[in-house]
C-alpha cells in the first residue's frame, strides 16, 4: 500500500510541482476509490483539491488495466486548467458537449481503441438520444470509474439541484454494487449527504473535512438602496490589493455594476449565462485568469469549480439565497493567498428577487397539467412548438418538459414525427415533496438573513449551516475582530452614483421574426423593412427613483409625474430629436388617458405633432400576464390595429411599460405598413422581469 501511494506523490508532484504533498484525506480517498474499488462521497471545502482526487485515482486504475474514468459535472468551461494538469501525467481527456458534435465520431473512435482515459460530460448529455443511443454503448464494459461532480446537485436538498442529476442516479442502479464511484462537492450538509447516501448506497464511505477557510476575513454591510452600494464599491475597492469578482442576482445588475465601475475607471467587465452570441465567457473567463481584467462583475455563472488561486475578493452586490449558496461562492477567494475578503452588501431591494426564485423554483401543477394535455391532443411537437398551448415561459416550459420525462409521462421520440408524446404512465404531482422542498427554500432565506445581521463569529456561522463538527471561532471576520469596512460613503460619491442610475437609459433591442404560428393579417413576416428601430427605455419598473416614479403614476395618481417628462425630452433630445417627425402612442382599454395624455404632453414639449394611429380592437389580457414569446405577440395581434391617416415622418412611439417588446413590435410593423418612414419605440419603463 505504502508503494502504491509513492507512486501516487510521484504523480502528483508530476501534476502540480516538486514540493507537492497529499492534504489531509486525499489520498485516503483515492485509495477507496482506486484501491478498494468502493463508493465515496468526498465533502472538502473549496480548493482543496478535488480533482487531483479523481484524475490521480484514474492513472492508478488505467496502469491496473480497467477502463476509463466518466467524468459528470456541469462545469466542463471551467476544467480547462485541471484537464491541463492532468496531462503531464499522460492522462487523456476528451470533452463531449453541444458545441463540439463534430468531435463526437473521433470521441467514439478513441473510446474504441482505448485511447481515452478520460471523459468529460455534462449532466445534460445524459438526456441526448444521439448520445445515450450510440457513445454509450460504444463504453459498455470499458468503464473503469464514474465521478459525480458538484454531487450536492443530485439531491433536492441541496442549494443547486439540477433535475439532470436524477439520470446519473438511473445509471448508477444499472452498474455493479462494487463498481467504484466518486461524488465529490463543497457544499453539503447532513441532510443533503444522508439524501446523496441514500440514492448512491448505503456502503457509501462518506469523507467530511473541514469548512474552515483561513485566509477569508468575512463581514456584512447594510445600504438603503444601489446608489449606497455603487458608491461603497469605488470608495473601497481600491483599498484591496488583487482582482475579485462581484456578484449580483440579475444579469442586468452585472452590467449596471460594471459599467459603472467602468465610468470610474475600473478594469471590470460583466459575466452571466447570457447566449455566446453576446457574450464570450470562456474570454472573460481566460482574460481574468490572466489578470487582464481586475473584476468581473458575475451571476453564478461563475460558480462551482472556477479556480483562479489569488482572487483577493468577493463581493456580494447583493445577499445570496441561502448561507450554504453563499459559501461555495465566496469560496472562489484566497485560495493561495493569506488574506481575501468576502463581503456582502445587503438591503432590502434584493427580497423580492429572492421571493421570485424561491416561488418560481418548481413548476406549478396547473402548468405541468396544461402542458400534458397539449402534448396528448399535439404529439410529435418540440419544446418551441408547445408554446402557443402553454401559457408558461420558455425557460419554464423547458424545465416542466425535464421533469415529467424524468418521470416517465412523456418520451421523446426521434422515429417519425420526432418531438414529445404522452406516455400510458400515470402522473401526479409530488405536492409533498414541493411543499417539503419550497419550506426549506425559506428556511434557507431566513437564515441568510440572520447571516448577514449576526454578530457572532461569521466563518463559524457557515461552519454551523454545513454541520462541520470541527468548527471554531476563526477570529479574523469583522465581527471577531470587532472593526471592518465602514458602510459610510461620501456625498460626493453618492450624488454621481445617483447621477448615473437615473442617466443610465436602457436600450430596447427591436424583434426581428414572429415566433411560431403568428399571423398577423398582411404581414406575414417581420422582414427589416417593418422592423422598429432601437428603442429606448428610462428604467426598470419600481426601483428606486424613476422606477418608483413610474409605479406611483400608472397605480397611485393615474398621471405620470413632471420629473418622468423632463428625463423623456432629455433623452429623445439626446438620441433622436433630428429624427422624429411626429409622436404617437399605445392604446388601452384599461388606461384610456394615461399613456396617451404623457404622450401628447411630450409632443408638445418637443414642439411635435400628435397623431392618434392606433386603436385597440379588444379587452385583450394584460400583457405581463402572457408568459412565453408566442402568446405575447398573439395577445398583440389579436388586439391591436392601426387607426386612420398614417403621417410618413419618423414616428416616436410611445409606452410606458415595456413588457415582452412584442406590443412595439407589431404596432410599429402596422404603421410602417402604412407609410411610416421609421418607429422609434420609447417606454419609460421596462419591466422588472425583463431586467
């Protein structure tokens, strides 16, 4: 045994360098895995060293003659480094994602010929049919061992479960109870391991070590609103020494908090989960790997498993979901450095976003109901196809597909018609299991809150939520040390921040095609011709200051205030005045006056003509209350007309909630078609769901 782990430093020093030694647990780990061929589940704080675990334990099972190692984790963007490191052991690994299919026959040719030590694959190929049905018989007995990373995702339980985990537990009950398995995480606590020992098997050796990170200095701050925040940020960061990451809970926050750093003359750039067509993560990802850029302003996106050693920060624009949540993100920091800092930012604006993921985690039963129905009167359809029978949001409507063909009412089928179709098997939805769940999503709520207002020691506190039986004061968080950053900005700072948020205008992107099924009568296409042009917006619904504003007019005083028309001339004076010819507006049913009187009070500050164009043919429902792009652009369709004599000058049209986009759209396409040279939409709001 003793020469098997020499063999194992010898590698390992190989891997990461000469002075490179075993931590505590590594290698005993390796050696259930590789030596025992058993189950373990390995729960280590972050950095220490996972990886090494199961690419070590690899090399020694490959020069024992077995098959390659299964990899399932669902940050394959963010390995790029371990896989490199792993290589100057000989290890080969190969990569099977949506963006590599070329790949795939020469992935299948190498597992063939076992010339793979390695696979990498995310949690989702395992719901591929190409996959499923042609690479993984091409592995049939040539695995040697599965490794479930980010395991704490197979369990409900846990802060970031992912239905996709459920297909690993499939295949796990499909292999050999002494088939050695490795399922690896940072965060889990009792609960979660008793539920990942429960479907992984009993003889599961769990390994717990400590959550204890040293070089973190913890503390919590409180503001009254973003501009607090905005300030505090430029004030302080340029007291730490070394790049860090920003986390916020919405993609429009990263952007509204790195442009402001920008505008200050920060190195800070926006990451989130947003299409590749808009954003280059694996860029950001390399260029602040390479210290390139200073801070990256992220959702967590950039989560498990990214590992840059010497972040010096995390900074919690807002506060996290839950206190285990937190601790894997905050992790991120002082990995190989003394002293990092983790630091949350809390005030009461984020609730409601919190409120939303919690009530929107489980789709509701009306919806999966909905959904089955349209699958049974429509079989063969595909995801997109379904939406104009479902009244759900795409994202949703995707998430309610996962779940019941994991639960075997529905099956998609590629012979034939392919798309989805019911299946003889009955279903009802686990109203027990949701009920169970969605509690402890509060409980976890609360107990950030009691988090980020506690005064006992705040690395204990997390030690505390994971259950570490090793846990101690740390003395080094502000509230142990009794002294920290002070949550004091200055005016000066305050009133620039305030400057920028009510300045920063929001840009509408135009739609460019008519979802599935739309037919609006003589247009059959949204071609460039009857496209909008970009449209501005002044804010987002409800937030402090015009958001409030605009809230307060449409609900409180059916009249929008004179501060909202003075920042509309601003801004059309700024981006289009030389342009625009004439004004117009939305129609309502609801709000006869209120749209259209801002809109003519706005025309006449702009010394324009108003024209009344457009009318509503029906009570159609509100739009906020469509949920996919489909029902949005039908309720407009069905809904909206043009009305009388069309000018042929540019026109600005005018709302003042901009929900789906789909309103603008289609009223600017029918004035283009009726002569109008060009549409200029303007809102003086976007919707909180949209930003």
């Amino acid at each position: 045994m003793d020469q098997q782990k020499q063999v194992a430093i010898t590698y390992l020093k190989q891997m990461i360098g000469p002075n490179a030694e075993f931590r505590q647990d590594q290698w005993e780990a390796i050696e259930v895995i590789a030596i025992q061929r058993k189950r373990a589940l390995v729960v280590q704080a972050t950095g220490w060293g996972k990886s090494m675990v199961y690419f070590l334990a690899t090399k020694i099972l490959r020069t024992q003659g077995y098959g390659l190692t299964i990899i399932i984790s669902p940050l394959l963007s963010l390995m790029r480094n371990q896989i490199l490191s792993a290589e100057k052991i000989g290890i080969r690994a190969k990569t099977i994602h949506s963006g590599n299919k070329e790949e795939w026959g020469d992935v299948q040719q190498a597992i063939q010929t076992d010339e793979c030590d390695v696979l990498l694959i995310s949690p989702e190929r395992l719901a591929n049919p190409e996959f499923v049905d042609v690479l993984l018989p091409a592995m049939q007995g040539k695995i040697g061992l599965l490794v479930i990373d980010e395991a704490h995702c197979i369990s409900d339980w846990g802060h970031d479960f992912r239905p996709d985990y459920q297909r690993i537990v499939r295949i796990l009950k499909l292999l050999p109870t002494n088939f050695p398995v490795l399922a690896t995480t940072a965060t889990a606590n009792n609960r979660v391991v008793a539920d990942i020992q429960a479907q992984l098997g009993e003889t599961l050796t769990v390994m717990r070590g400590s959550m204890r990170r040293d070089s973190l200095r913890l503390q919590n701050l409180h503001f009254s609103n973003d501009t607090e925040k905005l300030a505090w940020l430029v004030e302080n960061l340029p007291k730490f020494k070394g790049n860090g990451i920003i986390y916020c809970l919405t993609q429009r926050d990263t952007h509204r908090v790195a442009d402001w750093l920008k505008h200050k003359g920060f190195n800070a750039e926006a990451y989130h989960a947003s299409d590749e067509a808009t954003m280059d993560r694996p860029a950001l990802e390399e260029a602040f790997l390479n210290n390139q850029i200073d801070i990256l302003v992220a959702t967590v996106a950039l989560g498990m498993g990214f590992d840059k050693p010497d972040i010096a920060f995390v900074i919690h624009y807002q506060r996290p979901g839950s206190v285990i949540a937190y601790y894997q993100q905050v992790g991120r920091a002082g990995r190989a450095i003394e002293r990092s800092y983790g630091i949350i930012l809390n005030s009461s604006r984020e609730d409601n976003i919190l409120r939303y993921f919690i009530e929107s985690a489980f789709v509701n039963s009306p919806t999966m109901t909905e959904l089955l129905i349209a699958i049974e009167e429509n079989p063969g359809l595909g995801t997109r196809q379904l939406q104009p029978f479902v009244n759900a949001r795409f994202t949703v409507l995707e998430k309610a597909i996962k779940h019941l063909e994991l639960e075997g009412a529905i099956v998609y089928a590629k012979e034939g018609k392919s798309g989805y179709y019911r299946t003889p098997n009955p279903w009802e939805p686990n109203n027990k299991r949701i009920k169970q769940v969605t509690e402890s999503r509060w409980d976890e709520y609360d107990e950030m809150i009691r988090y980020v207002n506690s005064t006992e020691c705040l690395m204990q506190f997390l030690g505390k939520a994971l259950d570490d039986e090793t846990n101690t004061l740390c003395g080094k968080c502000a509230n142990c040390r009794g002294k920290g950053f002070s949550n004091q900005v200055s005016l000066d700072l305050l009133s620039q921040a305030e400057e920028f948020v009510s300045s920063a205008v929001i840009i509408l992107e135009p739609r460019k095609v008519f979802p599935p099924g739309i037919r609006l009568e003589g247009i059959p296409k949204l071609t460039e011709e009857l496209r909008t042009e970009p449209g501005r917006a002044l804010c987002v619904y409800g937030e402090p200051g015009l958001g409030e504003l605009v809230r307060d007019g449409k609900y409180l005083f059916s009249i929008f205030d004179e501060t909202l028309l003075n920042a509309a001339v601003d801004t059309i004076t700024a981006f289009w005045q030389p342009n625009i010819q004439w004004v117009a507006s939305i129609p309502s049913k609801k709000h006869p006056y209120l749209v259209s009187g801002f809109a003519k009070r706005l025309a006449q500050r702009l010394n324009l003509p108003y024209h009344e164009v457009l009318a509503r043919t029906a009570d159609a429902p509100e739009q906020k209350t469509m949920q996919n792009s489909v029902m949005q652009a039908n309720n407009v369709a069905n809904s909206v007309t043009s009305a009388g004599e069309v000018p042929l000058g540019a026109c600005l049209l005018v709302d003042d909630i901009l929900d789906s986009g789909w309103t603008m759209a289609i009223a600017g396409a029918l004035l283009k078609q009726k002569g109008c040279s060009a549409v200029y939409p303007f809102a003086l709001a976007i919707s909180s769901s949209r930003s």
